[in-house]
C-alpha cells in the first residue's frame, strides 16, 4: 500500500502544481448555503440593476438544488428540507419573474413553509431581509435601541463587546430596525400569506439571561448625555462611519457578502440612492465572489484564496516540494503581499500588539484571524529561513498570534477577550455561536501545531503551557474535542490532537490515549470516518452513512501523530482514504459541508479540501514510516 500511497501523492502534488494561477494562488470554490444565491437575486431585482441573465443563472442554480418535495437543505441528510433556506430561496424565485407564482416547484416549497409553521419560524437573517422588502413586522424583530452603539467601552456591556462578525452584522441591522425601512415596488412578491400569525420567534422569549441583558443596556442608555433625538440622530451616524470605515478596496464591507447585503440596504435607509458610488462598487465587489459550480455560478459569502493558498503551500511542502520550487515561490510572495500591516478593530484591547495577521480572502485587509495567520506561517517558514526579509515578516506574524492568546489560555478567530456569555442572549438566532469570540478547540489545537512544528516552541513554554492545560480542561468525557469552524467533533479532535503531539505531549498522555479510543470507537466498517453536520446543532456526535475525505483525513492525520508504527486502524483508513481519492468527485465523500459558519444554517463545502487534507495526511504518513 506504500507504493499506492506515495504514487497517489505524488499525483495530487502535480495537479496541484498545474492548477496554480500565475499569480501563485490556487482558486477553488468556497460553496455555502443557498442564501448568498438568493439574497444576490433579490438584491438585482429590488434595485433594479440591469443583470437579467445572471439572475437566469442563479435561478437555475436554486432549482437544480431543489428537492423533490419542493425543499432546500444546507446539508444532504438535512431531515426534509431547511425552513429558512426553502424561504429564501422562494422569496428569490418568487423576485426574479421567471417563475408563475403557480409554479409546482413554488407550490411545494410554499406547503413545506406552512408546514414548519410559517415565516414567523425562519432565522432572524431571513426575517431581516423580509422585513427590508415588506413582508415582516419590524416590531417582532431585535427589540434593541440604536443608542445601544453609544455605550461606552468601560460600561459592563456595550457593542464593542461583542465579536467582530456579529458587530459587523448588526450595525446595518440597527440602522434598518430603526427607520423601520421597507423597500417595495411593483416587483416585491407579497408572501405575506405565509406568516401564520402563530407566536411570534424565539427571540422575543425573556429568559433571566435575556432580560438581564436588556436590563444593562437600558442602563447604559439611560446614562447618556443628552437629548433623545440627538442621542438617536448621534447613533445613527456612528452606524454610518463604522460601515464607510471598515469598506474594502473591492467595495465589500469586511469582506463579505452577508454584511455587504445589509450594509446595502442601511446605506438606502439613510437615504444612498441605489446608482451611489458606494453602492455601485459594493455591488461590483459582490459580483466578484462569484465561482463557478457543476450547478453554476454560485455566490460565494468569502472567497477562501489566502486560506486555499497558504495550506496547499504548505501541503505542497510536506508532500517533499522545496520551498525553492518555483510553485512555492510564487506563492510565498503573494502570501507576503497579503500580510496585515494595518491595525484593525483586534487590536483595540491590545494595543501593544503590532499587525502581522492575514485574512481569508484577497480584499481582506484589516480583519485577520488566528487560523489564516498560522497558516500562512507554515506556508512562509521555510522560505523565513532562507530570507531576512521573510524572516521579519515570519517573526511579525509569530508575535501576532501569539499575542492573540486569550485569557483562559485558548485562542479565539477575530478578537481577544471576546468572551462574555451574557452576550449569548442577544435576540438574534444563533447569537450564543456568534456574539462573542470565545477560544475553542479547532483554534488552539491549530495554533499549537504550528507553534512547535514550525516555532519550535515545545509544552514547557508560558503560551503553550496555558494552552495545553486550556485543552484539557475542555475535553469531553467521550476523549473528542468539539470544534467550531469544522464538522465537528472530528475536526476538534484532530486539531487538539495534532497541536498537543507537536509540542511535545506524549502519546501515553491520557487526555490523547482517550481521543485515540474515540477516533477508534467511531471509525466505520469501510475504515473511513464520516460525521453529520447535526453535531454541532445536537451538542454530540452523529454519523454519517457513509465516509468523507476530509474527515477520514482529519481522523488519520491524528491517529498518526499519536502512533509510532502504523496501527490496524491507521492502514484500514489509509486503504480507505485511497478508494476515496478514486471515486467519482461529485459524490456526497467529496462534496459533503465539512465547513460550519453558523450551526442549522451555514455550512461550507471547501472544494479545496478534497485536496489539502489528503494530501496532508498521505505526506505525513509517508514522513513518519517511509
């Protein structure tokens, strides 16, 4: 089976080599949920932009994903179909004009709505975008005053206490909530037969979390200065800046394509006419994200290029490719080129801290985060070796991440210290996963493994030290670790794994000894590993009916930096893996969301992945027992 290992990595190391754009980056599709498509065609149609026959195409991408009940899921063995995607993807159809409102395919997705109870049982994101065009009441969303942006820092609560994506999401929210603005015309459907008048959303339910909450942040309004109007008209404002400030060179707002959606619509609720500069080039920049799919072009909510980029360098790397080859070359100096040298919104609690972070795609620049920056790092070290230059880009990135470290000892994405649990309560659907940045093991797990595979750091150092002990602290009493950016548990357990082993944790250590266990107890009968994206929305593990690539990858790639000499668990993965590598690429084992963004609602098929993780895992098998 070496022979076939080895063969198998050197064939993906040169497909790789010759998918590479002149630029050095490699460019693969960042698939997510049906959202972006829909919200990228109701966005085209409510402001009357002239783009007919891309509306044409993503109509026809939403009904290719189509059930035959009239449903759309965010995952394959999604139960029936999900209420908020079907929603936002009738409510497209329904926009475009290509479809009679009679349509069966409409009719069925209309009885799967009612089904599930109606509009009123959507996702706060749907309910905010039916609320900007008319469908919804204001009243039933985000009870929550725009003054609340006025809170000062040193208060108990304020904005700035909750994440960067949340507070970059719920700036236009505010702002649209507060001018109760609805955009209508003579081609908004009325789907307003669709809100069952049932009770209203989870959102609105006060429990003691909730209304403590509701209770400081009345607080710290109440202890403003001045007027009511001028407080109101000063929070607007401060909405504005904080959207025109943090807009990017291609016209999106951080970067993606959801806040952009929204930042659209605030920017008219102010009175932006829809031909402004700003909104024409937010447009552009939307339009930029598009990719193309075996379905058509799909719109992605953040191209993943410095990500893809950096771990298939890296990959490359492991796979026996010199940092010297041309490939890597090419792709260290766009990676260098897209190093963070501008203080961003992380480093307003750390100011001594200097930039040196990367983020996930090309317009990124002022929104780092922990994973892009260790990966990027493997993918320079090498080259930092060679070259001073590199060498001080290498260190500024190093000290970067390193001061990222939060203060229970785990690593967060976007921002340090973001971890108030009372924040969790905010009404909107899946704050308790977005509202704050709290560490979690996919992130410190990933940061260990660089710090002592490529910094040399090994257990006995400070950060390390706090880190480790963080990861045992955190451990189910299963052996796996829940991850947060990955599906799921699997993804943790690999990250926690493979960070321990490379700074120097040994194999006999019980906290490895029971994932191990739990890496064994759920390997499938094929020898591959496959997890369901119910997981992360049940809080415990749920298989898959069948295997996947990355996961498999993920599972052996730990397994192997636990063990010595190849176990009977390790070559049946590996065979495993290989008759995965050789099936058809558009089965559910390579397109299955091994992605999570936000639990029940957005997941990520990375059509990197079928390479990046194989390829990982073959080399490091190969490095270990030739």
């Amino acid at each position: 089976m070496k022979g076939e290992i080895k063969e198998t990595a050197a064939k993906m190391a040169e497909e790789l080599r010759e998918r590479q754009n002149p630029d050095g980056t490699w460019s693969f599709c960042f698939e997510n949920s049906p959202m972006t498509d829909a919200y990228m065609i109701i966005l085209l149609r409510s402001l009357y932009f002239k783009e007919d026959a891309l509306v044409s195409q993503l109509v026809k991408r939403l009904l290719n994903m189509q059930t035959k009940e009239g449903t759309w899921k965010v995952f394959g063995d999604e139960a029936e179909g999900n209420l908020s995607a079907t929603i936002d993807a009738y409510f497209a159809l329904r926009f475009s004009g290509l479809l009679h409102e009679k349509d069966p395919r409409l009719v069925k997705a209309e009885r799967f709505i009612k089904q599930m109870g109606g509009l009123e049982k959507a996702h706060t994101l749907t309910k905010l975008m039916l609320a900007v065009h008319g469908q919804y009441e204001w009243r039933h969303l985000m009870p929550v005053p725009i003054e609340m942006l006025l809170i000062p820092r040193t208060f108990p609560i304020s904005f700035w206490d909750f994440s960067s994506y949340a507070r970059a999401h719920i700036v236009p929210f505010l702002l649209v909530r507060d001018a109760r603005y609805h955009l209508q015309s003579a081609r908004t459907p009325n789907i307003r037969h669709l809100f069952l008048q049932g009770r209203s959303d989870s959102v609105h339910d006060v429990d003691e979390d909730r209304f403590f909450l509701f209770e400081k942040l009345k607080e710290g309004i109440k202890k403003l200065a001045g007027f009511p109007e001028l407080l109101r008209s000063e929070a607007r404002q401060i909405a504005k800046d904080y959207m025109l400030k943090r807009i990017e060179q291609d016209g999106t707002y951080l970067s993606y394509f959801s806040t952009t959606f929204f930042m659209i619509f605030a920017l008219k609720s102010i009175g932006y006419r829809s031909d402004s500069a700003i909104i024409k080039n937010a447009l552009g920049g939307m339009k930029q994200m598009i990719c193309p799919t075996d379905n058509g072009p799909h719109v992605q909510n953040s191209p993943s290029r410095v990500w893809d980029t950096a771990l298939i360098s890296y990959a490359l790397q492991e796979s026996g490719l010199s940092f010297e080859d041309e490939a890597i070359g090419k792709s260290v100096d766009y990676l260098l080129k897209h190093q963070h040298y501008t203080f961003g919104d992380w480093a307003i609690d750390i100011p001594d801290v200097s930039p040196g972070g990367w983020g996930f795609s090309d317009s990124n620049s002022i929104h780092p985060d922990v994973d892009d920056a260790t990966a990027a790092l493997r993918a320079i070290t090498y080259s930092a070796g060679a070259k001073p230059e590199i060498r001080h880009a290498w260190e500024r990135g190093v000290d970067w991440v390193i001061g990222m470290q939060n203060r229970d000892g785990g690593w967060p994405a976007f921002e340090k210290n973001k971890t108030k649990g009372i924040l969790a309560s905010f009404p909107l659907d899946g704050a308790e996963a977005a509202a704050i940045d709290p560490s979690t093991a996919d992130l410190t797990g990933r940061t260990l493994e660089f710090l002592g595979s490529r910094g040399g750091l090994t257990k006995d150092h400070p950060a390390v030290k706090r880190g480790i002990t963080w990861l045992t602290l955190i451990q189910e009493e299963n052996g796996s670790w829940a991850g947060r950016w990955g599906i799921h548990f699997i993804y943790g357990t690999w990250a926690a794994v493979t960070g321990m082993r490379a700074v120097g944790v040994p194999s006999s250590n019980k906290r490895i000894g029971k994932a191990e266990k739990w890496l064994g107890k759920i390997q499938r009968s094929d020898g591959g590993w496959g997890e369901s994206c119910y997981s992360d929305q049940r809080g415990k593990y749920v298989p898959l009916s069948f295997s996947t690539v990355s996961q498999t990858s993920w599972a052996l790639d730990a397994l192997i930096s636990i063990s010595e000499q190849p176990t009977p668990a390790i070559e049946k993965g590996m065979g495993r893996l290989l008759e995965l590598l050789n099936s058809e690429g558009s089965s559910p084992a390579h397109t299955y969301p091994t992605g999570a963004g936000l639990k029940g609602i957005f997941y990520v098929h990375y059509h990197s992945y079928q390479w990046i993780w194989p390829l990982l895992t073959l080399s490091h098998y190969l490095n270990k027992y030739g």
